[in-house]
C-alpha cells in the first residue's frame, strides 16, 4: 500500500526505542515525535541523520488499516499488547509523511 498522507500514525501512537534527532532516548507511545512538521510529514525524511527503523518501514494495511483512525486503533492495541518491540525491530514510521 501507498503510505497515507496526513496519517503519521505510527509517528505518534507506537513506540520507538532508537534514539531518534531531538529524542535521544526514543519515544514513548503516544508521544508525537518531534520531527513531524504541522502537516505530518518528516522533517528529516531522505536525510541521514533519520533513523534507519524509519526508513525501513513498509506500510502494510494490517497495521496502517483503511484510515488514520484505523491505524490509531490498531497501534494503540498492538501498544497495549506490548508488541510494540516487534514494531521497532522491523520498522517504526513512514515513508512519505
Ligand atoms: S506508514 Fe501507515 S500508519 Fe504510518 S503514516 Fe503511513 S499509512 Fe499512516
Ligand atoms: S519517520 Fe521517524 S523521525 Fe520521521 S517523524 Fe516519523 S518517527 Fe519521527
């Protein structure tokens, strides 16, 4: 699937243990990171200081789900599940966004 644009859920909802540039020690569920701009877009998407788990993220409709709201639900629940280490170990965020 193409990645949603104006989604960034799984900028916000999930987890990520990596050090990510301004969050050194990652980021808590629920915690938007800080390199999203006002229209949910990477700020530092395509540069090299943007975490390799990042980039190594597919979108994939069984987590991204049909809509933003979807994808909220199905992170938050994965969260939840404390799977979110599954998450980091594959990916953490989008392409486009
Ligand atoms: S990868 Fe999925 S959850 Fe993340 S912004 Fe794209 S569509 Fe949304
Ligand atoms: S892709 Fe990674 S660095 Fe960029 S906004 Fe999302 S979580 Fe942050």
């Amino acid at each position: 699937m193409e990645c949603r644009p104006g989604c960034a859920a799984c900028c916000i909802v999930i987890s990520i243990s990596s050090p990510i540039p301004g969050m050194p020690n990652g980021k808590p569920a629920g915690v938007r990171c800080v390199n999203l701009d006002d229209d949910l877009r990477c700020k530092i998407f395509g540069r090299p200081e943007r975490p390799r788990i990042c980039g190594a993220f597919q979108p994939d409709p069984l987590i991204c789900g049909q809509s933003r709201a979807e994808a909220v639900k199905i992170m938050a629940e994965l969260e939840e599940m404390d799977v979110a280490p599954f998450l980091d170990e594959k990916q953490c965020a989008n392409g486009t966004n």
